[in-house]
C-alpha cells in the first residue's frame, strides 16, 4: 500500500515511497513529502533537517489527493475524498480513477495529461469531479509524475474551484465577447502546463490538446526564427513583458490568428522561478 497525506508527509509502517533520514543516519519518517519544504528536528543528534518535497504550494480545506499506476488504478488517497466527495478511501483502492471524474469527457481528459506528465514538473487541467450523490463540482487538476523504484505513479492533486457569483460571471461573458482572450501558463523551458477552456472557442484545440506541448510549436512558421530569438531573450530576464506586435498563432484550422500578449514570471514557495502566467487575447 503506499501512503500519501494531505499536507506535509506520512509516518507508516508499510510499503513506503522513500525514506528521509538525518545526516547522522536516524530514520525519521517515511512517506511522501507534498509540501515544498518540510522540516523534522532529528530526536537523536538535535540536527535540523530540510527535505524538499515535489511541491503542492498551500494547504487548503477543499483539496483531496490520489495516487495511481501509471493505468490509473487507484494505489491510495487522502482521507479529505471522505468530507468532500463522500467516498471511502478504502472503497476506492484497487479502481480505476475514472469513478471521481463527472463525465467520459473529463475521463478521456485525464489520460491524455496522466500519459503526458511524464518528464514534466506538472501539468494542471480544469475538470469536474462528481460526489456520491452525483453532484458535479468542478475542479482544477495537478498531475506529478513520481518514479519509484523505476515503476510510473501519477500523483493528482484536485482542489475544488468555489462557485462564482452569477453577476461575475455574466461580467465575464461580456468581457470574452468582446477581448477573446484566453490564460496560459508556461514553465521555464516554454512547455504549456496549463491552459484554460477558453482556448478552444479561438483556436479549436482542447485544453488537454495544447497542454504539455511548447508554445513554440503553435508560432506561424514564416515568424518562428524572429519570435524564439524575441521570447529566449524576453523570459530570460524573468521579468514581466508585452509580447510585440504581429503575434501569430495556428490554430487547428492551420489559419494564423493574431494575439496581444502580456505574460508575467511567477514564483514557488521558496522563491524559484517556475514559469509565466500569460494573458492573451485576440486583436480585432
């Protein structure tokens, strides 16, 4: 059985993930780390110890976690699936991870990210999830790939998105109509690791389509030389920038389609450069 926690790691006496020990060889826990950082004071030498985990930013009421194979048999979950969802942990195991999602769309969704997500740091969909009565409520995604001892799990972390007020919303359809635009979010190397549903009323793609690619592949091919030297110099720098005029992008009809771009860095928890949150919409 391996173990996983919600917030900061497990101490268990069964088949673990990996051990964490003090420099002077105590054992202190086992488990799996899913903070970014934690830090254990060892009870034999006094030692104050870091062990970096994978990095889920935050503790948050409404989040549960599962971890599957790499087929998406459920190997364990967080006991919060009990309060927010109503499922037994215990009922779960040995399932397929289908049985949390709402409908075969959303299934289909998540083994298109799970068999992306290896090689990545994450990758993060927009999804929903049903509870026991049925209910849909909808959710943002984070997949981790974790390698143990050569065999593939996949972590999800799901945290439920709260329900907007229907003002907001109707504010925020009159400003799709009339902006299209669309958010992204890019790691260092220029890989899409998230993408919003918006995306694929301008260029056709689904979210899960374009997620885990390189924006790279989605530039005109007659601009493609001018704009890598632009975007290699502009995140270099790891400062907010306004992407220049004439920003082209293909969509799954093969037409250009012409883009204003702001993007802007953004940090983890110890201060790292993960990436950019980009804005973009299409200019009429």
């Amino acid at each position: 059985m391996y173990c996983i926690i919600d917030y900061n790691y497990i101490n268990m006496k069964s088949l673990i993930l990996t051990e964490y020990r003090c420099k002077c060889g105590k054992l202190l826990f086992k488990g799996l780390v899913l903070k970014e950082v934690v830090e254990i004071k060892c009870p034999r030498c006094g030692l104050l110890n870091y062990f970096k985990g994978i990095g889920i930013l935050g503790d948050h009421p409404n989040r549960f976690v599962i971890l599957t194979d790499s087929n998406g048999k459920i190997l364990n979950a967080s006991i919060s699936i009990e309060s927010i969802l109503g499922l037994k942990t215990t009922a779960l195991l040995g399932k397929n991870i289908d049985k949390v999602f709402a409908d075969k769309s959303r299934v289909e969704a998540d083994k298109i990210l799970s068999a992306k997500i290896v090689g990545k740091k994450y990758l993060r969909l927009d999804s929903a999830c049903k509870n026991i009565r049925d209910k849909k409520l909808p959710v943002s995604v984070c997949y981790r790939h974790i390698n143990n001892n050569g065999q593939s799990l996949v972590l999800r972390i799901f945290d439920i998105v709260p329900p907007v007020e229907k003002r907001l919303v109707k504010q925020a359809d009159f400003d799709e109509d009339c902006f299209g635009g669309f958010i992204c979010e890019t790691d260092e190397d220029g890989i899409l690791v998230y993408v919003d549903e918006n995306v694929k009323k301008i260029f056709g793609f689904k979210p899960e389509e374009t997620v885990g690619r390189n924006v790279y592949e989605f530039i005109a091919e007659k601009d493609k030389e001018q704009r890598l030297k632009n975007y290699e110099m502009l995140r270099a720098k790891k400062k907010a920038y306004r992407v220049m005029s004439g920003f082209k992008i293909i969509g799954r009809d093969k037409k250009p389609i012409e883009l204003d771009a702001y993007c802007s860095p953004f940090y983890d928890d110890l201060g790292n450069f993960i990436g950019f949150r980009n804005i973009l919409w299409v200019k009429r």
